[in-house]
C-alpha cells in the first residue's frame, strides 16, 4: 500500500468537498429545475444558458472571476468580510461555492428532464386529492423524478471530484485545507513520484467507472435505449 | 338567482378558438352530461369547475358552498371535489392500495361518508389491491381512478370522458359501475361525453355545449326531444324514455317495458320484472303510417299525434316531434312523406318503431 497520510488527507478533503457541494447543488439545482421544467417565458433561455455556462467555459475563466468576486476587493468578498466571514478563496467554502457553480449544469439538467418528463397531470391529479403543492411535490414529483435526482445527485458528486482547474485557481493547494485529490496528483507527478501517482490515478478511475456504473445501472432511460 | 342547493358556474375565457361563455344552473344531485362534439370547451368547462383552470371573475357555487366568487378562490386541493381523468392517472409509484389512501388519507375523518369497503366492493377492485398501475388493463385503472376519486367523499364527482380511452368491451365492462354509483351514492356527478350512448344511458340532465356556449340545457328526456336544437347528433337523433319491465315472455326472450302507460315490447336483457329501465328510440327507426298495419314485422305501433315538424340540414329529410300520451318521439321521414301524409300539427298517425333499444 503506498498511500501517504498526505494522499489520504487529500481523497478524505474530495469526497468532504464532493458530498458538502452536492447536498447544496441538490438544494439549489431543484427549484431552478422546477422553474425551468414549468416556465415557457424567453427568460428560460436565459437562464438556461448561464446554468449551461460551465460546461463550455474552461474552469480556469470560471476560476478568475470567483476569484475577483470573492476576493477582499470584490463585492461579494467584501460582503463576506462585513459579516464577519473573512475572505473566501483559499479557503473549503471557497471550493464549495466555486464546485457548486461549476457542477450546477450536471445536476439542473437531468433533474429538470425528469420534472418534464412527470409532466402537470399528476400534479393535477394530486391537487384533486387534496393534496396542496409542496405536499404534492414530496408525494408525486419526487418519487417519479427519482431516478432524475439520483442521476444529477451522482452526476454532480463525481464532477465534484474531477474538477481541477478551478479549485487550483480559487483554492490553491494548502494541504488538509484546498489540496484535494486532483491537485495532490498533479504534484506527486510535478515531483516525478510515478508510483504514488499510479495509485491515486488509478483510485479516481475505479471510483469514477463505479459512480457511472450505478448511475447507468439505476437509469433504465438510459440503460433501455441502444 | 342562485339557489342554495344546485350548482351555478359562470365562467368566460377566451380560447384559441373560440370564448368560452357559460352561465349554468344544474341540479345539485344526479348525473349531468356536458355533451358536445370535440373542442366545444366540455373539458375546459370541467377544468374551470375542478379549479385547475383560473379564471377570473368566475362564479361557481356548489350545493350552498361558495368555490369561486368575486376574488375569493378556492384551489383545487381546497375544493371538496372529486375527478376522474380521460386517461389513466393513477400514480405509477403506488399500488392500488396506495393509490386509493393518498386522497383519503388527505381527508378529515369527519368529512369521511362514503366507506373503504362499500367503494371496493361498489368497482369489484378487492382482487386488485397489491398491484401496480402497469400490471391493470385500461378498464382496471378507470374503475380504481373512479374508487380512489370517491374515497375522498366529494360533495360533486366530476368525470371527464371517463370511457374515452377504452375500447368497447371495456366501455361495457365500466358502465355498470357507473350506474351502480348512480343508483347507490347521492353524490352529483358532472360528466363530459361526445357519446350520445353513453349520455342516454347514464345522464339525467344533459348540457349541450357547441363551440364554448351552452345551446340546450335541462332534463335529458325533454332536452333530447327537443327538435329545434342543432344538436350535431346526426344518425343518434332520438329520445330517451324511463320506464319499468312489465312482463316477460320467456318464449320469445322479449320484455314489455311500460313507459306512463305505453307498452314497448323488447329484447329481453335479463332485467326482472319491475326493474327500472331505460328505452332508447331513435328517430330514423320510427316511420309513420295513416293506418294501424297488421301486415307488417313491426312490434311497436302506437298512435301519436304530430306536434310539429322541422326541416333537417338535408333539404329532403324532416324531423317529426310526436307525441303519445305524454311521451315525446321523434321521426325522421323525407320532405315528400310529410306531404304525402299531409302531416299537420295535431293529426293522429301511426308511430312504427322499428327497433327499440334497452340502455339500463
């Protein structure tokens, strides 16, 4: 076994990052979900399309700027610093914040897909049972749209932990702190540590072949279709 | 103008093609047909009703309870109401059992009048219980919607084309149901049909709804005679007579249905002696003739008087409204017989009823 306590802080830093984020991208990603499956405006291109932005944009421009807002001078970092927050960047929560908008468009999509796939009818029907919207929400749309939230919820995670670029830019690389497993292998391989490199390497594959084979598994949208 | 008991729905809206613009008062109990052929706002209507479609400045008001008024507006999961889609809406999650408690269960035990036991028993769902919405052919499903929409007690059960999506066999297997909530529960029933079958066989009162507008409205027998409607019926031209089997002539399988005093003589359906049932005559099937004909394979010949006549959308065919005691038929004849006939209002012909029809 040729895990260093480094190596193990670091995978231990992903998967806290990784889960943390996806708990927040579930809170945040389903109303902007349901907003998007349930509105027809102009402005739903809109917003579809800043969701969307992270998956055209290098991580490192999306990096950039969280960096400059969040910062001491930027507006947010000083709204932070007045409340007593401090600044940000370098920091778990300035991962958390940057991995949230970077992961957002892998948990909107196949959660929105599946809220327009349930369609209005059984929240029609549900409503003629009585049961009011939030009720009906938790009773009819999210077990029919399950297979949706599990598919962004997993999708988002293992986004989560293949992110570089940003994390590199908003977070740096302070061990126990912003360097996660990404990072961590960047650097055995800059200081031509192959074999430790191979290890962690090889960790990120089998968890990202894993997370995949679950979510193919679970999905028999995907699974039935060619 | 509003009655404490009955419903009154008043509801504008404008719809891609046409405004709908009703201003109804039903009667609070039985069953009412909004009849009219597809895309004549039946359904829009019931939406309106049900809440899931907001209009504003709408009026609904059911058995005394205000649902709609000035601003007020009750939603839909606020409404004692119950609804039975066109197709299957159960939910796929649920089993039966689920399905039926999720409105139930959302109902205060107060307001719980109708039993678990008598709704299962009422559709014959007990054998279906622990399956799910895909193991339950079309029928299946329709009578579960129909059980679990009971189970929350609705002060009115609003059903749009309930048979529409099943095919015939299944529209056989679910009208019995249907009747037996009729005959059973004294909750009132408003159902959306294009089928002038299904509408003589289960409806009271008949709404007839033509582009967004109520053109006729009332009791069903009455309104189905009446000759002046432009009611889109074509070959179901006809009327609906309620009467009670009188005798039955097991050596010819035949039945004598009294209608007020009126014999018709037909198939037998099984029904016993006394069973309220329903006839159904049509107006091509009933020719009319200046004499009583022994000489013919017509069972049914009364004496009628003519009431009046109007011409049909085909310039050679007339529709004759007749009457024989106080039961209305109609005839259609050709342009020519009436003249040939000299058919005035008031003269007293023979009725032929070819063929007469036992719905119930």
């Amino acid at each position: 076994m040729s895990f260093s306590q480094a190596d193990l802080a670091a995978i231990l830093l992903t998967l806290r990052l990784a889960a943390t984020a996806t708990l927040l991208l579930l809170l945040i990603g389903t109303p902007i979900a349901w907003w998007l499956a349930n509105h027809r405006t102009r402005w739903k291109a809109v917003v579809s399309a800043i969701v969307a932005m992270p998956l055209v944009l290098p991580p490192t421009v999306l990096g950039f700027y969280l960096l400059l807002l969040l910062g001491p001078h930027g507006p947010v970092g000083k709204l932070t610093e007045s409340l007593g927050l401090g600044t940000l960047p370098f920091t778990f929560w300035g991962l958390v914040v940057g991995s949230v908008i970077y992961s957002l468009p892998f948990v909107v999509q196949p959660i929105q897909n599946a809220i327009e796939n349930v369609g209005t009818r059984p929240l029609e029907v549900a409503a003629t049972l009585r049961a009011g919207p939030w009720d009906a929400f938790w009773t009819v749309v999210l077990p029919l749209a399950r297979t949706g939230f599990m598919t962004g919820a997993i999708l988002g995670f293992a986004h989560t932990v293949g992110e570089f670029g940003l994390v590199l830019m908003i977070g740096g690389n302070i061990p126990g702190v912003t360097r996660v497993a990404s990072v961590q292998l960047y650097d055995h391989v800059e200081a031509l540590e192959y074999t430790q490199a191979h290890w962690l390497a090889g960790v990120l594959v089998v968890f990202a072949f894993v997370l995949l084979l679950v979510l193919y598994t679970l999905n028999p949208v995907w699974r039935g279709k060619q | 103008m509003t009655s404490p008991d009955g419903i009154h729905a008043r509801f504008a809206l404008a719809l891609a093609e046409f405004t709908l613009d009703v201003d109804l008062h039903l009667p609070g109990q039985g069953i009412t047909a909004l009849f009219g052929p597809s895309g004549s706002g039946k359904t829009t209507l019931l939406r309106c009703i049900a809440g899931l479609q907001r209009v504003q400045h709408g009026e609904l008001h059911v058995n005394g309870a205000s649902w709609q008024h000035a601003k007020q507006f009750l939603a839909t999961h606020q409404r004692p109401l119950g609804y039975v889609f066109q197709e299957s809406s159960l939910f796929a999650h649920l089993s039966v059992r689920g399905n039926l408690q999720y409105g139930l269960k959302r109902v205060n035990t107060a307001e719980q009048r109708i039993s678990w036991q008598h709704v299962i028993d009422l559709l014959g769902i007990e054998a279906l219980m622990e399956r799910k919405p895909a193991q339950l052919s079309g029928g299946e499903r329709q009578r579960v919607a129909i059980a679990r929409a009971l189970l929350t007690s609705p002060r009115l059960l609003l059903m749009d084309e309930p048979l529409a999506a099943l095919d015939q066999a299944r529209k056989q297997e679910i009208l019995p149901y249907l009747e037996r909530l009729h005959a059973e529960l004294e909750i009132p029933m408003l159902f959306v049909s294009h089928a002038p079958d299904e509408v003589a066989r289960l409806a009271d009162h008949i709404v007839v709804l033509q582009k967004g507008r109520t053109i006729a409205a009332g009791p069903l027998a009455e309104t189905l005679a009446r000759i002046d409607l432009p009611i889109q019926l074509g070959d179901d031209v006809g009327v609906v007579i309620e009467g009670k089997i009188a005798e039955r002539d097991q050596d010819w399988h035949l039945v004598r249905v009294n209608c007020d005093g009126h014999d018709f003589w037909v198939r037998d359906a099984g029904h016993p002696v006394d069973h309220a049932v329903r006839i159904r005559i049509l107006a091509r099937d009933v020719s009319l003739a200046l004499s009583h004909r022994q000489d013919s394979s017509i069972l049914n010949i009364l004496p009628v008087q003519v009431v009046e006549t109007s011409q049909e959308t085909h310039p050679a065919q007339v529709l004759v409204k007749l009457q024989v005691g106080s039961l209305p038929l109609l005839s259609r004849i050709t342009q020519r017989s009436v003249q040939a006939l000299a058919l005035v209002p008031g003269k007293t012909v023979y009725a032929q009823i070819k063929a007469v029809a036992l719905i119930a």
